[in-house]
C-alpha cells in the first residue's frame, strides 16, 4: 500500500471532470460548473507556472488532487484537497 502524489496532467482531465461534476466536491465551492467550464479551467491549471496541482493516489487509484495556488488576496498561497 502506498500513497502516490504526482503532478497534474493532461491525461487527468477526466479525473478533475469527475471532481467538479461532483456534487458533495462542489456543495461549498459554488456549485457544479458547466462542462465548458471544467475544460477552460483545468487547461488553465496545466498551464499556470506560479500555482502547482498534483494527483494523490493510493494503491494505483486516483483519490484526489491537491493544489498549491494564490489566495484570493494575490499575496499568499493556499492548500487545498479535492477528493
């Protein structure tokens, strides 16, 4: 048994549609965006060069991803688990 954390992909977006489609994920994070959205933004989490998103993994399954990014405030970062 082993916890795996790797960055995120292109390969994963099926992974991060599934998360966001995700009604318990999405209760306190505004809702359920469109399919539209979920590509826009996860095109824009592989590309960002200042904010990181990794794919935990336990046992070869994808359990969720974690994201190190800017605060609402612009000045300092944040943790946060989608699972």
């Amino acid at each position: 048994m082993a916890l795996k954390i790797r960055l995120l992909d292109k390969k994963d977006s099926e992974l991060v549609e599934q998360l966001w489609q995700n009604r318990k994920v999405r209760e306190f994070l505004g809702g359920i965006p469109s399919l539209d959205d979920i590509n826009r933004n996860f095109n824009k989490m592989i590309q960002r060069k200042n904010d990181y998103y990794f794919v935990a993994s336990y046992n070869e399954k994808n359990i969720g991803i974690l994201s190190v990014d800017k605060y609402h405030d612009n000045e300092n970062y944040e943790i946060s688990v989608l699972s």
